[in-house]
C-alpha cells in the first residue's frame, strides 16, 4: 500500500463527500436510531461501493445501461420513501414521552441505513471519483482504503451530529423530511433514467 495515495485519496473523497446526499441521509437516519448502528449499515455500504469501484467500476459502466442502474436506484428510493412515511404514519400514533423517544431495534436501524447508503452511492461523485482514482493510480487497494476511511469519517460525523437533532427536532418531522428526500432523489434518478 501506498501512504501518499491513500492520504491523496482520503483528502479528495472527503471534501467530495461532505456536502453530500448519503452524509445528509446518515445524519437524518441517526437522529431517529442508535449512532453506532447507522455508522455500521453505512459503513458496510460505502465499503461495497468502494470494493464496486475500484476493482469492477469501469466495467460495470461499460457493460451494464446506465438507464438500468438509474430505474434500480429510483426504485430503491422510492422503497425507502414509503418506509419512512410508514414509520411517521406509527410514529404519530404512539404515546409521545418527551425525555426518551422510542428507539428502532439496532439491526434494523443497520440495515434500514445500509440500504438507504447503498441505493444513494449509486454514481454518487465520490464512487466515480473513486474508480477514476483507482484507474489513474494503479493502485485499487490504496485508493480503496483512502476512500473508505474518508466516507467513513463524514458518516462518523454525520451520525454524532445526528444524536443531537433528536433532542431538537420531531421524530414525525424527521420521517417526513426523510421521505421527502428520498422521493426527491428517486425522481431524480428516474428523471435520468428517462432522458
């Protein structure tokens, strides 16, 4: 491994990532789950992003339609919408207790944030970052664990910035801004998809 592209890597992807739709999401799903279990399901999703990007990136995007990756991802979008939107429909029907919101199961929490992560990442500009990077380093391994440790740094801190938005904002005004997004973003991707 090679130090220098790692930390060449780690600056680029981290500045790409930090204005980002998957640290907005990580933040917003951690407002309303456990921290460590969004850092988790997102973590294990940016790590597969990167594994897609530095070692099958180019051909999966000469090979597949790119039309085909963006109906996918829509769709996955949309699917999370819906969730989230069921969960503030649950929300507002439970007691509401002031000092200690109800807390999703943590693999939920995990894999509800893997999802979300994985279906954001999808020709996100950090992952084709990363796979130009990769092609233009030689070095897949270096540039994967540069651009793992920077992804996992803003989630690190999107999800501790998370906890404290519990305690400000309300849990059913969160579902509905999530759903919000993700409807946003599936139009989006099916707007691509489209044109």
């Amino acid at each position: 491994m090679n130090p220098a592209v790692i930390g060449a890597v780690f600056a680029v992807v981290f500045i790409g990532e930090l204005p980002d739709k998957t640290m907005i999401a990580s933040l917003v799903l951690a407002s309303r789950g456990r921290p460590g279990a969004v850092w988790l399901g997102a973590a294990a999703a940016f790590a597969l992003h990167v594994v897609i990007a530095t070692t099958l990136g180019t051909v999966v995007f000469h090979l597949l339609a790119p039309r085909a990756v963006d109906i996918v991802v829509a769709v996955m979008f949309l699917a999370g919408a819906v969730l989230a939107i069921m969960e503030a429909i649950r929300e507002r029907g439970r007691p509401s207790d002031p000092v200690t919101p109800p807390v999703p199961r943590p693999h939920r929490t995990a894999i509800t944030a893997f999802a979300v992560i994985f279906a954001a990442e999808w020709e996100d500009l950090t992952q084709i970052l990363t796979a130009n990077l990769a092609v233009h380093y030689h070095a897949p391994l270096s540039v994967g664990v540069g651009a793992v440790l920077a992804l996992w740094t803003v989630c690190a801190m999107a999800v501790t910035g998370g906890r404290w938005l519990a305690g400000v904002l309300n849990a059913v005004a969160l579902r509905i801004a999530t759903a919000t997004l993700l409807t946003g973003l599936a139009a989006y991707a099916a707007w691509i998809a489209a044109a």
